[in-house]
C-alpha cells in the first residue's frame, strides 16, 4: 500500500480559505470543498485568526508567514532570524524576566504579529544551542536558575532508598495538593561552598510563609533538631506534614514525627517538581546567597533578616499579598496564647499587620 505523503496548504487555497469565510462558511464546509481534513483548515485559520471581533483572514499574509515558519523551523534559529524578536527576548533577559514570561508578554505586546511570537521551549534552545559560545554564557547567566547544561527533569533514580519506613509521596492525600488547606510544609537544604555548610529551608504549601534555619552541619540529628526548634513556636494546626526530597539529613524523619506530629512525606529521586515551591524558594534565597557562599560565616541574625524580606514580599500567586499576610489571615481561625504572638512578632512586624 503506497503510504499518502502530506502537502502544504497552497497560495491558491488559501485564497478560496479566505474567499469561503468572507462568505460566512464553515470549517467543514471549506475542508470538504478543497478535500483536506478539518483539522488541517481548523488550524489554519486558528493559526491567523486569533480574535475573530478584530481580525480576518488574508491569504497572502498567511502564505508568507507559513513560509517563513517552515524556513525556520527547519533550518533557522528564529531568534537570530528576526532581530526585532532577537532584541525584545534579550531586553527580557536583562531584565532577569524568565523565558517563560517572556513568552507570555510578548503575546500580549504583539498580539497579531507572527513573527514576534515564540515559546519558552524556543528561548531556551536559542541560549544552550552553542552554550560554550561567550554570548550564550552571558544569556545562561541571565537566567533564574544558570546551570550551564539542561538536565532532564522526568527521571527517576533506579537506586534503593536508605532511609529506612519512607512514607512516598503517593501516599500523600490528596487534599493537600490543591493548597486549600493551611499546615503542610515542604522542606530541603540549600548547600554552601565546597558542600562544606549548608541552610534549612521550610516553606509552607498555601501561604508561601519561610523558615530559614541555621546549620552547624548536615547530620541527621542536627537538621531535625533545628528543624524542629525552629518550627516549634506553630499552632498545631500549623504543623501537619512536610515533603522531603531523599536526602540522609531527614534519615531520623519518625523522630522528628513524634516530637513535632508531623507527617514526613518522601518525594521521588530527582523529582525536585513534586517540591515546587521549596524549590522556588531555593532560588529567591540564592538571589541574596549565591553559589559558592559558606554558610558557616552567615549569622542566624542574617537569615532571620532574609527571611523577614521573603514573608514580607508581594506575591503574584498570592494575589499580590504577602506571606506574612497570608499567614496572618489564617491566625484568625486559630486561638493560641500571647507567647506565640510575641515570637512571631518579628516576622509580621514589618508589614504593619494586627492580629485579633
């Protein structure tokens, strides 16, 4: 059986494309008189019609455009092809905005024109094609996280756990995904130069509030003890769970279980995303603490002042309140003694808040 090879759509049928619409006929309609299968017309016009109140279909505009798309695709870095595209994805950069958001506000900026248009994934590709090359460390060093080689992100390790009664994450309920409920936390470490000092980070899932912990070192007993100390002065409400990745440093997590009621829940290797917004953290703490950095010479006075800046930050996801705030909202469905309000008042006393 001769396999059917696949066309292009043609300048000429994009022409009656265009004549049938201006007629008012439909996707169907138009796939049938030019014998191609609906799909193929659907996302042709779904391609050049992005707002059907205020634009229409030209057959020319949309030949040349389809042409070009198929040049760059196949054989052109579309970026290096178009400078104005080249200049606003740079200006992005410098303005340390991520691939990501520039993909979504150049949709915004230039909602009707093909060329300045392009996905994160594309971003990203430009900037590690030739990541060797002096321009292209400049832009990896731009980015919010600047590793030098992209990592695959779906690979789970095939070595045996060594932390012994692991809960995993799939035994997690699944309540606590949806961050409507306030108390579960997720915790790791940021590590310092030569892997020689280390920090703790708590981050809780639904207001984004961080507890940064200082570390003499990385043992098991050390990290749960200030993990525990440090988390100590919460409500129990507060305190439910918490995700960990495999680290050895929550080996002792039944321990830290029975003297905080906290659930330790494990994710999977090298699935940093099932802690997202610990993660996320990480990197807003190692705006202020770089690579390199030895923790052993930064002051719990100092953490606490970085910690104070991250709860008191507006956050998009929070509708633009602060954690603190965030946090503060949820001790109002709480009763707890004048104690707890005076060893949170450093936290929440820099965003002028009042709690009753």
């Amino acid at each position: 059986m001769k396999q059917k090879k696949y066309k292009r759509l043609s300048f000429e049928e994009r022409v009656i494309i265009q004549t049938l619409l201006e007629e008012k006929k439909s996707k169907s309609f138009i796939s049938k008189k030019l014998k191609r299968s609906r799909s193929t017309i659907g996302r042709e016009i779904n391609k050049f019609i992005t707002d059907p109140k205020r634009d229409k279909y030209e057959a020319q505009l949309a030949d040349w455009c389809a042409k070009d798309d198929y040049l760059n695709k196949r054989n052109l870095d579309k970026i290096e092809t178009h400078k104005k595209l080249q200049i606003y994805v740079y200006k992005g950069l410098l303005k340390h905005w991520s691939p990501e958001q520039i993909s979504g506000r150049i949709k915004l900026d230039y909602p009707n024109d093909p060329i300045m248009t392009i996905s994160h994934e594309a971003i990203y590709q430009h900037i590690y094609a030739h990541r060797q090359a002096s321009l292209n460390k400049k832009l990896i060093a731009l980015l919010p996280y600047h590793k030098s080689i992209r990592r695959r992100a779906n690979v789970y390790s095939k070595r045996k756990t060594r932390i012994k009664n692991q809960i995993s994450i799939e035994q997690r309920p699944l309540h606590i995904e949806n961050r409507k409920e306030v108390g579960h936390w997720e915790g790791d470490l940021v590590i310092g130069k030569r892997q020689k000092s280390a920090i703790g980070t708590n981050v809780e899932r639904k207001t984004r509030y961080v507890i940064i912990s200082k570390l003499k070192n990385r043992k098991s007993k050390t990290v749960t003890t200030e993990f525990e100390r440090d988390l100590k002065p919460l409500p129990k409400k507060l305190k439910k769970t918490m995700t960990y990745d495999n680290g050895m440093e929550m080996a002792q997590h039944e321990l830290f279980t029975k003297k905080t009621g906290m659930i330790v829940y494990f994710a999977h290797p090298y699935s940093s995303w099932e802690r997202g917004t610990n993660e996320n953290t990480n990197g807003l703490i190692r705006r202020f603490f770089p690579k390199g950095t030895d923790f052993n010479k930064i002051s719990k006075e100092q953490l606490k002042t970085i910690q104070n800046k991250l709860n008191n930050r507006p956050r998009k996801v929070l509708n633009y309140k602060t954690p603190a705030e965030a946090l503060a909202l949820e001790y109002q469905w709480f009763e707890f003694d004048f104690y707890v309000l005076k060893l949170f008042d450093f936290y929440l006393h820099s965003a002028n808040l009042k709690i009753e």
